[in-house]
C-alpha cells in the first residue's frame, strides 16, 4: 500500500506484521504429521522452544513473535519417537527491513503473517523375529533349526503379499529387518523335518512411530528385538516291522502285537500271511512288540522288543539307538524294524530216522570209508 505525497513522491504506508513461525513435521516413509519432536528458536533476545500443537505442527509461543531486520536460527533437539535427527538440524531465517524471508538463503513466502516450515525427519525401519521350539517335557523349550516362515505385507485391496523369506538358524531364529509402518502378517510355510507345520498367521501392524500393534501373547524380546515364538509339535511315528528269514529272506506267516501309549494292537487283522506289519501314529513313549504267532519251523522271539521315541525324535530299540526317519510335509515319521528268526533243526518224524537220522548215517558212513582207505594202504606198504 502507498500515499501519493505530490507528483513525483508516493510514501509506502504498508505497515510490518511481526511474524509467527509453524513447522510441519513429516517421516521419510510418507507418514505425515508427526508429533513429539522439539524445537528451539533463538535470536532477537529470543530462546524459547516451539509449542507442539499435538497435530503434527509446532509454532512459537502466543508472546513470541519475528520482528524485520532479524536473524534467527531454529534447531530441532529431538525427533519424533521411532525416527533420528536428519543430518540438517539448524535452519537460518532471516527477516529484512522490507519483510522479505530467507531461510537458508532461499526467500520464502508468508502466508497469514506465518513463516510455513516443513521438516522431514529419517524412520529408525524396525527388525523383528520369530523363535521356533517344542516342549519337552512340561516346561522344557527346545529351539528348532530348518522352520521356513514368509513374511506378508498388507496391501490396500487387502491382500497379502509376500515380502521376504527365513529360515530359522541353530538358535531358532528367523530374522526380518528393515520394517516401515504398515500391517504385516508372518506365516510359517514348512516346520523342520520331523515336524509339524503350524501357519500361524500372526498378524500385526509398526505405526509411524515405529511402535508394534500386536494382541497376541506369544512375544519376547531377543537381543532387543520384538520376536514372535512359534512351537512346533513332534509329528507322530509309523513303525514297519519287516519279518524274515536269517538268509535275508522275507518271511511270512507271523503275527506281531504292539503296546504302548494309546496303543495296543496285533497284526494282521484279517489274517492274510504277511512279511510286513505297519503300526501307524505313534506318539513319544516306550512300546513293547512281541511277536504272538511264529510261523511253523522257525525260532521266534525270545524276548519282546523295547522301542522307545524319545521326545526330540530320537529312537531307542533294546537301550541301542536306532535310525529313523524324520520326514518333512505331511508325511509320518518312519522307523524301520527288522525281525529275524531262525529255522529250528528238524526232529526225526514218527516210525523213521528222520533228516538227524539221515545226517547220522552219512557222517558215519564217511568215517568208515576214511578208516578203510587208511587200513587198505597200511598193508599195501607192509
């Protein structure tokens, strides 16, 4: 605004408005509006910090304002939680005698008599965890190493999209880093071999202050890092017992009986011969297989077997280890088990000499013939 003094004089008759100040905080992930950093303005006679308004924006106290003709500095003394100060944390504004703003050295506009300031400041990205086990026992936890999990991210049509994948380590840790805000979900895709696989489908979401939503009760910290636990259960057993000869050869005709936890079964059912009897679903115990019927000829067992599944998967057969398999998917675990028996040695049949008698006969006859050839050559040379 001017006033015409004469014909060649105007006299500027705009009047300075001191100024207000009004940062706007923002993250590096695009989250807008963030609260809880502090400001501090000096110069002029001037040191005060800025008032956070809680909305994402923080400006001078209602006495303070910028006069022209002054140079100021802000600096930012803290960042908002979940983020770090940028490596610019001073700015320069300065006010000239007309009213012109630089900050920096680069002229600003004023908008309602308010100097307008945004300031973005980098997000700390978060790591987390998922610890896989099983219990043994009632309060023993066992870390388990091979559990493959996939970590989702949620789009905004809903779904879920894969992002990364782990694998979990000796310590049963499978590590996820640089997380941003957003909802995620972790899911197992395959439990280590011999076990169970349980998705889980733990959902949680990071807001933009880096803090974890979550509502489930299965979480610790490692290390300092939000970790989810994951227990995976023993898959059950299937026992084959392979019958055979002590040749090698397979064997039919027998009948074997399993007992043990929720077990007690005989095989075969239908009494079909066969060489192979398959016990299915066994659970962690000790078992005892006896074989009940012996096929006609052969020794059976004298003492029952002792099998014992040890709760880590490990197998025991009369106090000795024994070979399993512990298998990945859906499959059972596998033992495998062969039973050998041994051909009695005929008796003599009612009324004859029987194969022993047979036996006798031939030996005897071969110990005169020797003794003859002897004797024969004795008074050749005589």
């Amino acid at each position: 605004d001017s006033q015409q003094i004469d014909a060649l004089t105007w006299k500027n008759t705009k009047q300075f408005t001191p100024l207000d100040l009004k940062i706007t905080k923002n993250s590096s992930t695009g989250e807008k509006d963030l609260i809880g950093a502090v400001f501090k303005l000096t110069g002029d006679s001037i040191d005060t910090l800025l008032t956070d308004n809680g909305d994402g924006t923080y400006s001078l106290p209602g006495n303070v304002k910028l006069q022209k003709e002054m140079t100021y500095t802000l600096t930012e003394t803290k960042a908002p939680e979940g983020h770090e100060l940028s490596k610019k944390t001073t700015w320069e504004i300065k006010i000239a005698s007309d009213g012109t703003v630089t900050i920096d050295g680069k002229t600003v506009t004023t908008s309602d008599d308010t100097i307008q300031l945004t300031i973005e400041n980098p997000f700390v990205e978060i790591p987390i965890a998922v610890r896989k086990y099983t219990m043994q026992g009632t309060d023993k936890e066992i870390n388990l190493k091979g559990a493959a999990f996939s970590l989702q991210k949620k789009e905004a049509n809903g779904t879920y999209q894969p992002i990364d994948s782990q694998t979990t380590n000796e310590k049963g840790l499978a590590s996820f880093d640089s997380l941003t805000p957003g909802k995620y979900r972790v899911v197992e895709t395959a439990g280590p071999a011999g076990y169970d696989t349980s998705p889980g489908n733990y959902e949680f979401q990071i807001d933009k202050y880096g803090k974890i939503i979550y509502t489930g009760k299965n979480t610790e910290m490692t290390n300092n890092v939000w970790t989810l636990t994951h227990q995976n259960r023993l898959k059950a057993f299937d026992l084959t017992v392979h019958k055979k000869e002590d040749n090698g050869q397979t064997l039919k005709g027998a009948k074997f009986r399993l007992q043990g936890p929720e077990m007690d079964l005989e095989l075969p059912k239908d009494g079909q011969e066969t060489d192979t009897f398959l016990f299915e679903n066994l659970k962690p115990g000790t078992y005892t297989l006896t074989e009940t019927f012996t096929p006609e000829g052969y020794q059976g067992l004298k003492e029952p077997v002792t099998i014992v599944i040890h709760e880590d998967g490990s197998i025991q057969v009369d106090g000795q280890d024994h070979e399993s398999v512990l298998s990945p998917g859906a499959k059972n675990n596998q033992i495998s088990l062969d039973i050998t028996n041994q051909a009695k040695v005929p008796l003599p049949e009612t009324g004859g000499i029987g194969r022993l008698g047979i036996y006798l006969v031939g030996m005897i006859g071969c110990a005169f013939s020797i003794w003859y050839l002897f004797l024969k050559k004795e008074r050749g040379g005589s």
